[in-house]
C-alpha cells in the first residue's frame, strides 16, 4: 500500500463499495483502502438516470482524484474523466504492483526479513524506482547494483535480482533485414559463407540473438530479437556491415535491404 493520501489529478484503482442516488462510494486499493466518493454529476457525461447502469457494488473502476482533504477524510473522485486508454495503463500498473508485492514477500521469506522491515523496504523502493515493479524490471537489466546504491543490502539485493530472473519476462523486439552478397572469385561460396558467420558473430551484446538465414540468390536475411528498437536496429546495421565489409574486402559487392523492396547501400 502507497502511504499518505494521493494527489488531485491523480489516477487511482478503486473498488466501489457502495452506491446510492447522489453517487458512489469507493475504497482506493492503494491507499488502504480509503475512502472516496463519486458524485453522481461525476460518474458519466450528461444526465443519468440509473447510477448502477454505470457503476455497481464490487466493481473495480479507475477514477481521477479531483480533491482530497486529509483533516476531513475526504477524498473527491471523478469516473467520467478517465478515458479507456488510461483505465487500461492505470490497471495494469496496478496488476503489476501486486505482482511485486508477491515477489517481495517471497525476499522477506528467503532472507527472514521482519514486518517493519520489509515495510521499510518497500518505501526505500517507491522512493527510488516509483513503484514496486519497477525494481523488479530494472535488475533483469541491469543487474543489483541499482539496488546496493540505493542502501538495499547485499543479500537482499541479490534474492530481489534472482526472483525477478525467475518472473520477469523481458519485453523484447524482433525485426530483420538483408543483405545482397555476391563475389565473383573462384571461391565466391566460401568468401560469402565467412561473411555471412561474420554478420552473426558480431559482439552484439546480453539479450539480444542474431540468426542469419538463405533467402534466395543472392539474398541473406539478418533476424534480430532485442529488449528495444534502437539496440535492434543498431545490432542490424552492425551484423550487416560486418556482411558487406568482408565481401568487399574480398573483390566482391554487397548491399543491405531494410525491407525486401526497399534498398540502401552501406559504405
């Protein structure tokens, strides 16, 4: 649970709890379940006449903080002012959110952690990365060391990054290209083949395969899987440079298509 009150403007998850004439009354799921109220002018655009033909008890909706007054307890929420695209994110974000709660409890298991510890925890991980699966994100990047900086002891840091290895599935990318090979000398083939080992050989880095494949004559596809764009492309250029540069060292010619029908030479 977030501490503390959240912030007009705010996207929160909440679950309705009850719902009468003049709006509905909801528990924020991440602010301990504080309470918050809906008015009916703020539950859809123009009028309405049935309230529960738009909201109902049990139901989990997303909803915009529009004001909050902790010394009275009371929290202004709106329903209509959430689009479907941000009630998507919010929920996911949310999803998430209990997903490394989970995987938190099981570090507290492993490395015997207290109950105000691993609320302590928790906090030093909000305060630092945002939210909670962040951290779980960033370690299968990029390793504990984010997290030894952050004051996180070792050995917790070490059974966070070996829990997030075990759930975390890297988002990755995958996109090809090609490139055009030909060398007319009388060991044509074998000069292509080293060229072509050269392309899929390359140093291109922790996450990301490159895999080389015959097309037709003269035609070799370059198919790489990366954690994001930028490095994809960056890894494609690279292997098919690689291609072309031994070809041409060799007397022979080379070209890189990004698409099958759209060609660029590279030099």
């Amino acid at each position: 649970m977030v501490k503390g009150w959240p912030n007009p403007g705010e996207l929160v998850v909440c679950t309705v709890t009850k719902v009468v004439d003049f709006g509905a009354f909801v528990a924020l799921d991440e602010y301990d379940n504080k309470e918050g109220l809906i008015h009916i002018s703020e539950v859809a655009s123009g009028w309405v006449k049935y309230i529960r033909d738009h909201v109902r008890e049990g139901q989990k909706i997303v909803c915009k903080v529009l004001d909050v007054n902790p010394k009275r307890g009371h929290i202004d929420l709106s329903f209509k002012d959430v689009n479907e695209h941000q009630r998507r994110e919010t929920i996911q974000l949310w999803k998430n959110d209990q997903k490394a709660l989970k995987w938190l409890q099981f570090v507290a298991e492993e490395t015997k952690l207290q109950p105000k510890e691993l609320e302590d925890l928790e906090d030093t991980i909000r305060d630092e990365f945002g939210n909670l699966y962040a951290v779980f994100e960033e370690v299968v990047h990029d390793g504990p060391q984010g997290l030894i900086k952050a004051g996180i002891p070792q050995n917790i840091a070490d059974a966070i990054n070996r829990i997030a290895h075990e759930n975390v599935k890297v988002p990755s990318v995958d996109i090809a290209g090609y490139v055009d090979l030909l060398c007319p000398t009388s060991n044509g083939v074998e000069i292509i083949k080293k060229a072509l080992k050269a392309a899929g050989s390359i140093d291109a880095g922790e996450g990301v395969t490159v895999d080389v494949t015959y097309v037709g004559a003269p035609r070799y596809r370059i198919h790489v899987i990366a954690p994001d764009y930028k490095k994809a492309e960056k890894v494609l250029n690279t292997a098919a440079r690689a291609a072309i540069d031994y070809v041409k060292k060799h007397e022979g010619e080379g070209e890189f298509h990004r698409h099958m029908e759209e060609a660029k030479s590279i030099s």
